[in-house]
C-alpha cells in the first residue's frame, strides 16, 4: 500500500469536507488506525507526520507502543475495553473511546500513572439501539458522565460511537446528527465536552458534516484488513 499517497488522499478530503460543510480549517483530527497492522506500516505513517493512532487490542497496541518508542505519538485506544486490561491502558494510552462502564472508569482511574496527566475519555454511544452493541444509550448519558466526576485522573472529553456499516449518506448522517445532538444538549447544562469521535473511511463526511472532531480511519490509510 502506498501510505504516503493514501495518506494525503485522506488529509485532502477532510479539508474538503470541512469547506463543504462549513466545518472550521483544521477542526477536524485524524486518527489512524493501525490495529492488526505492521510495524512498518505505522513508521511509514510517522514519517508523513501522522501523531494520533488507534488501536483496538491492548496487547497487540502495548507491544507495538514499546517498539516504536517514539514520544510525540499519541495512541487512542478504541476497542471494547475487558477489565483485566484496564492497567496496560491506563499505562500506554494518551485517550480511551470506548468507556461505557463504571467499573472500568473506576479501574482506568485507579490506575492512571501520576506522573501521567489525566487520561483523556470518550464515552461510547450505541445510537442504533441494538442491545448487542457496545455504548451507552443516549438517555443514559447524563448520569453516567455526572457519575465520572468523582475519578480526578479520568478528563471526560466528549462521545464517540461507531454505527453499523451503512453505505447511504443521509442514514449515515442521521445517525450521527443524534450524537451531535445530545453533545450539544449536554454542554449546555453543566458538562465541558470538546471531542466527537466519529467517522471511518465509510462514513467520514457524514460524521464530518455533523460536527466530527476525531475520525478513525484504518483502511483508507493502510488498505483492506486480512483478518
Ligand atoms: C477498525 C476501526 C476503525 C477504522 O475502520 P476503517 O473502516 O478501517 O476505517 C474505526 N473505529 C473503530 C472503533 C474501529 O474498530
């Protein structure tokens, strides 16, 4: 895969996006997601200056994190998160996306480093309602968020979700216009929410156009995954 060239491609269309959907110059930050890829494949993107990365397999993440060691990356982890994990993340990880459990808020918290800064959190969100995926309901937000104040080494950022594959924009677009939506509702009564998190490489616009500030792009960037 030419990263470099994907990776411009990628850079060029979000500046379209945000002209196109009067979306702020530079508003809009991209995640690559690296999980199941190589190692080479991420220097290739260091070298094009890419600095934020998801991942969504802790271990797979730490060991790739150690071997690269370069300081000025910073790693999102936005895979479900199992509770035995909780300390390579809170150790290893600049962002989490994925929290939609107090326990594991508690864990991450617990053992967020000190001589770290607060870990950045992102609260995930299921808008499709399906009992089966991940995320909290968006009439459960307000409590959960009010409930993470007690953890001072926990910073709540903002929401992310991840929606069903879905090929058509406007459906794409609705789901998301919920999340931009209850972000809004809830900054207005006390939160201090800045980051939504949403968008892939199928649905990157429609998240774009509803006020995205974080999109994960894997396959865009690093091409179909084998597994
Ligand atoms: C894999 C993954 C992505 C990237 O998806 P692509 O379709 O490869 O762009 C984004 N977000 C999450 C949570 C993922 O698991």
């Amino acid at each position: 895969m030419k990263i470099d060239i994907n990776l411009t491609k990628i850079r060029n269309k979000i500046e379209e996006a945000e002209k196109q959907f009067g979306r702020r110059n530079n508003s809009v930050c991209l995640i690559a997601v690296t999980k199941t890829r190589e190692i080479n494949e991420i220097t290739d993107a260091i070298n094009e200056n890419q600095r934020h990365f998801g991942e969504n397999y802790c271990q797979e993440a730490v060991e790739k994190i150690k071997a690269i060691n370069h300081s000025d990356l910073i790693w999102h982890f936005i895979g479900p998160i199992q509770s035995n994990k909780t300390n390579q993340i809170a150790r290893y990880f600049s962002w989490v996306h994925t929290l939609d459990r107090l326990k594991i808020a508690r864990r991450l918290n617990e053992m967020r480093p000190d001589n770290l800064p607060p870990l950045n959190v992102c609260v995930q969100v299921n808008t499709s309602k399906e009992s089966t995926k991940s995320g909290l309901l968006i009439n459960e937000l307000e409590n959960f968020i009010d409930a993470l104040d007690e953890f001072k080494r926990l910073k709540v950022r903002g929401l992310m979700s991840l929606p069903e594959i879905n090929e058509n924009f406007d459906s794409q677009r609705e789901s998301f216009r919920q999340l931009n939506k209850v972000f809004h509702k809830l900054n207005k009564n006390h939160v201090k929410l800045d980051t939504l998190s949403m968008g892939t490489t199928i649905d990157m616009n429609a998240a774009i156009a509803e006020g995205a500030t974080f999109v994960r792009i894997g396959t865009a960037i690093f091409g179909p995954r084998i597994q």
